[in-house]
C-alpha cells in the first residue's frame, strides 16, 4: 500500500534558493526550522485536499494548525510522519523537509521517520495491555533495554506526561482502566518514550472534558522545551493557549501564518479574521 | 404539530410482547430439541460406559466391543488436523487482512475461500485420496519411497496411504476455510486506531501484527479454532473415503498407521439392526461430546490466560 509520491521540483525548493540539497549539510537552516513545506500538495485518488503550501516551522515552538473542517490540517500532519501510507490512492508533491530528511522521498525509512516524529490522536488509542507495557512498547521496538533502564525509561516517560503521580501504583495494570485523559496523556508518554525530535497533535482534546483538557495543554506547554510541536485544533481558544505560531487553512490552502499572538489580533487577512473571531467555520 | 398519525402505545407495546413470544419460542424449541437428543442418548448410552468400553477394540458382541481405536485415532487425526490448520488459517488470514493489496486478485480469493467452506466435505476426502493417499499416482503405493522403519513412531513414506497423516491433512482441508474466515473476523475486530498507534511509533507490519493486532485478536481467534475443531472431529464422510478403517484392531503407532474415528465407528454401530450395538453407539456419541467439551475447555482456558494481564 506504498503511496505513489511524485517529486516535483518547485520553483521555491530549498535546493533552488542556492542551500545544498542534503539537509543533513546545513544545520543552521534545520535546527531553527524544523520542518520546512515548499509547494506542498495532497490528494486523496483525484481529489485535491492541499495545494502549493509553503509553510516553516520553527524547532522547539508550538504550532497551531487551525482551519475549518476539510481544510486539509489533518491531511498535513499525517503526511509529517507518513501516517497517509495507510490510505488508499493518497499522494502528494513538493518538498516537506523535516529535522534533515526528506519526507516524501520514496527511499526514507518511515520506521526511522515515525520513531523521530511521534504522533498523539484525536481519541485516546492506549494499548489493551498495562500501563507500563503502553509506554514501552515504544521503546522495546527499537532497543533492547535491561529491565532498570526500562523501568527508568517509562518513568521518565510518565513523569514528562505529569501522569506519574497518577499511576505509579498501577503500572501494571490495564490502561483502559483510566480516565480518558489520563488515556489521553498516556498517549502523550509513549509517543515521548521513543525521544522523538516532534509531536504531531492531532485534535488531541477533542474527546476530553474541560478539566482533561487544561491539563493536556498545560503539558503541552511544558513538552514544547523540549519537542517541535505542531497541533491541529478545532478550539480557537486552545489554539491561542497553547500555540507560538499559527497557520490558518481554508479550502486546501494556507491562507496566513504568523505568531500566534498577530494571527490572532491584528490578522492580515480577512478570512482569518472572520474565522478566528467565530464569524464562520 | 408534527405530521402523521400517533401510532397508539398500547399497539407498540403489544408488538413488543409479540415479538419477546417469538424469540422466545425460538430458543426454547432450540432448547428441547437438543435436550431431547442429548437425553435420549444418555439414557440409552450410559449404561455401557466403562473402563473396558475405553480400552477395548470392536467385538461382534456388543458387550464386549469397546472404542480404543477410534478414540485414539479421533486423538491422532484431529491433533494432525489443528497443527496443520489453525497455523495455516491464522497465516492466510494475517495475509489477506494485513498484508495483501486491496486487488481484484485478493478480492477473488476471498470468495473462493467463502465458497470452499461451503464445499461438502466428501469433496474433499476425494481430494484427500488422490493428493496424500496417492500422490496423484506419481508414486505407486504397492512401492513407496520409505523413512525408517515400519515399527517406530517417525516412520514416514510417501505416498502418506490411508494412514492418520492423509485423514489429518484430509479434515485439515476441510477446517481451513472456516479457520481463515473465523481468524479474518478476529483480525476485523481490532480496532485500526491500534494499528495506528503502533505505526506512528515506528513499528514496522510485522511489529504491528506480532505486538498488537495478533494479541488483540486472539481471544476470538480461539473461537473461531473452537469451531473449526469441532467440525473437524466430527466429520466422517471425507475419512470414510480415505480409508477410515471400520473394524480396526490396533491404536496408531506413527503417521502412516491405519486409523478409524468416533464418528465412522457410531456410523457402523448405529446402522446394525441389534439393539445393543445401538446403546454402545449411545456409548460412543457420549465419549465424543466429552471429548468436544474438553477441546473447548481448553481452548476457554487458554483464553482466559491470554486476556487475565489486561484485566
């Protein structure tokens, strides 16, 4: 179920504004942007969900992928780890760069690609095994670990998460004994177990009450020291909590990006106005 | 206000009943019919069940015949028959769902699959002959290629005969598709958001299936080899083409031993006209649904292992 990935050389690649092609060769450029978008483009079969995106992504920020519903958002975060493979007829061109490797090229190893970008779902999708195995499965898939390294490992894991506290007399028992966004942050520990260089967010408070949610985003602004973040939202208000920079999609393109703080109150646009103080979408 | 006549409580209330009367009926007709049969078997059955019954071969008396042959080569055949079938079915299975591109080709033999657990079974103790017992005639069976000797348990020669190996392949033939589609279901139940999960961590297929999707699913999957054991041990037809022996007076020895089964000895027993062999028939039927009831025990048992860590 490979997808057909074109590369089409844009006029905006990275490789014509006169930087070399290998990303590896140029860690100034990678390290402040993480992820780079040049003429980016999607499709599910013939229907085209994203058009020539050009979109930068500053390492260790927060970034809000906002839009109304179809605007492409979660299309482009599942294209960030290769998540879209799993879909039939799904394609896409242009370059999207992130951390030094070329995403869409068809010779990446998307085992090494999802292992340096973790991805946290809209619903909470723990394992049917014990706390302790969810968080390291992670890591067990690509090490071998002796048993203290593991235990430190996945308490490091659920101490970054601020689900420790929570859970460390029942490590061994069924995730599927906690709360939803208890699950929630669980998720949020094992993607962490693997020491990704980015989280992908997608909606990741959409199914958790209001108490749950604060608590995702007060996590969020903690892991950002750490993590490349980018997080696609429904919440306009979470959005601005939670987020440094903002892009804002409607019909499959970018129609604005900017700190978050500007997107918001003094937008360029107009239909990131109207969007943004809740006249549509 | 809102348009259409109010259909009157009572009236949906009554449907409601009527419809609790049905179902209820249903199961209970279910329920005696299979009461009576087991009733009537045990009645007549039970007086005949003994250690000698157990441990003895076919008599013509009654009263001395017991069912050692069969029970033991109901043991061998079905073992051979779940060793080769359920790896086999779980394997095809975990293709078609998780590996195989959604083709025409796969879509093709997704129906053949489906219309072969529908093929009667002496279809297959046909092919069963010709394919294990004969080897098509490629080799003759007057002079077949050998492996060791006759008397030890690894003896082996091909082609296999009317041995226990041959029945064993034959009742595997027969599970198979039932084994494939109760596995596929299995597969089907676990949720793509797991699948999900594990990919995003850098999981390559075959993590996903041996950490996630397998464990997941295996629970049902041990259903669906239930059924597919309970078939196979009580099939007759296909082994009655292979040469399920019908007065047999001797246990396997290794894979190419003759071999008789439950089924084919109640089958014998209860077409004789005297009435004792009828209660050893009895005698026999019970002895099976022991042996079923044990299988599926295990299997339960089995389960309960696998799902006690989530609980």
């Amino acid at each position: 179920m490979m997808p057909t990935v074109i590369q089409i050389p844009s006029p905006v690649d990275p490789s014509a504004e006169g930087a070399t092609p290998d990303r590896a060769s140029e860690p100034a450029v990678s390290m402040a942007k993480a992820i780079q978008l040049r003429g980016f483009s999607a499709w599910y079969s013939a229907h085209q969900v994203l058009s020539a995106v050009d979109l930068d992504i500053a390492a260790n920020r927060v970034c809000a992928l906002i839009g109304p519903s179809g605007c492409g958002k979660s299309t482009l975060l599942r294209w960030m780890n290769r998540m879209n493979d799993t879909i039939l007829g799904a394609r896409a061109s242009g370059s999207l760069h992130l951390h030094g490797l070329q995403v869409l090229s068809p010779d990446l190893d998307v085992v090494d690609l999802r292992r340096r970008v973790g991805m946290v779902f809209q619903k909470p999708n723990p394992f049917p095994k014990s706390i302790f195995d969810n968080v390291a499965f992670g890591p067990r898939l690509h090490r071998q670990y002796g048993r203290t390294d593991l235990e430190e490992l996945v308490e490091q894991s659920l101490r970054s998460s601020a689900l420790w506290t929570e859970v460390k007399d029942r490590l061994h028992r069924s995730a599927l004994g906690l709360s939803g966004g208890q699950q929630q942050r669980l998720c949020i520990a094992r993607a962490i177990a693997v020491d990704p260089e980015v989280l992908l967010m997608d909606e990741p408070c959409s199914a958790l009450d209001p108490r749950s949610t604060a608590s995702i985003e007060e996590l969020i602004r903690e892991l950002r020291e750490t993590y490349t973040i980018v997080i696609v939202t429904h919440n306009m208000q979470q959005a601005s909590r939670v987020s440094d920079t903002t892009a804002f999609f409607d019909e499959g393109r970018l129609i604005e990006t900017g700190e978050t703080d500007e997107v918001f109150t003094a937008p360029r646009e107009r239909r990131t106005e109207d969007y943004v103080s809740g006249r549509f979408g | 206000m809102s348009a259409g006549r109010a259909i009157p409580i009572a009236r949906r209330l009554r449907h409601d009943r009527m419809l609790l009367i049905a179902c209820l009926s249903a199961t209970t007709l279910a329920v005696a019919v299979l009461s009576a049969l087991l009733i009537s078997v045990f009645i007549q059955g039970l007086s005949s069940l003994d250690w000698h019954f157990l441990s003895s071969y076919a008599s013509r008396k009654a009263a001395n015949a017991g069912i050692l042959a069969p029970l033991m080569g109901t043991l061998w055949v079905c073992a051979i028959c779940g060793l080769i079938a359920v790896p086999l079915g779980v394997a095809t299975a975990l293709y078609l769902e998780e590996y195989a591109p959604r083709t025409r080709l796969r879509s093709l033999v997704q129906l053949n699959i489906a219309n072969l657990s529908g093929v009667p079974s002496i279809v297959y103790g046909i092919l069963g002959l010709a394919a294990f017992a004969r080897c098509f005639g490629a080799i003759s069976t007057d002079d077949p290629w050998t492996l060791g000797s006759p008397d030890s348990l690894f003896f082996l020669q091909l082609p296999f005969g009317r041995g226990v190996l041959a029945g064993g392949l034959t009742l595997a033939l027969v599970v198979l598709p039932i084994m494939i589609i109760a596995a596929q279901e299995a597969l089907r139940t676990v949720p793509k958001s797991l699948r999900h999960a594990a990919l995003a961590l850098g999981s390559t297929r075959w993590q996903v299936v041996w950490k996630v999707t397998l464990p997941a699913a295996l629970p049902t999957m041990m259903t669906g080899a239930i059924l597919s054991m309970s078939r196979a041990i009580g099939e007759a037809a296909p082994l009655l083409v292979i040469g399920g022996v019908l007065l047999l007076f001797s246990v396997p020895e290794n894979l190419m031993s003759d071999f008789t089964v439950l089924p084919l000895q109640i089958y014998n027993w209860a077409g004789r006209p005297q009435d004792d062999f009828h209660k050893i028939a009895a005698g026999a039927i019970i002895v099976q649904l022991v042996l079923l009831l044990l299988f599926n025990s295990v299997a339960l048992f089995i389960r309960h292992k696998l799902q006690r860590p989530l609980q």
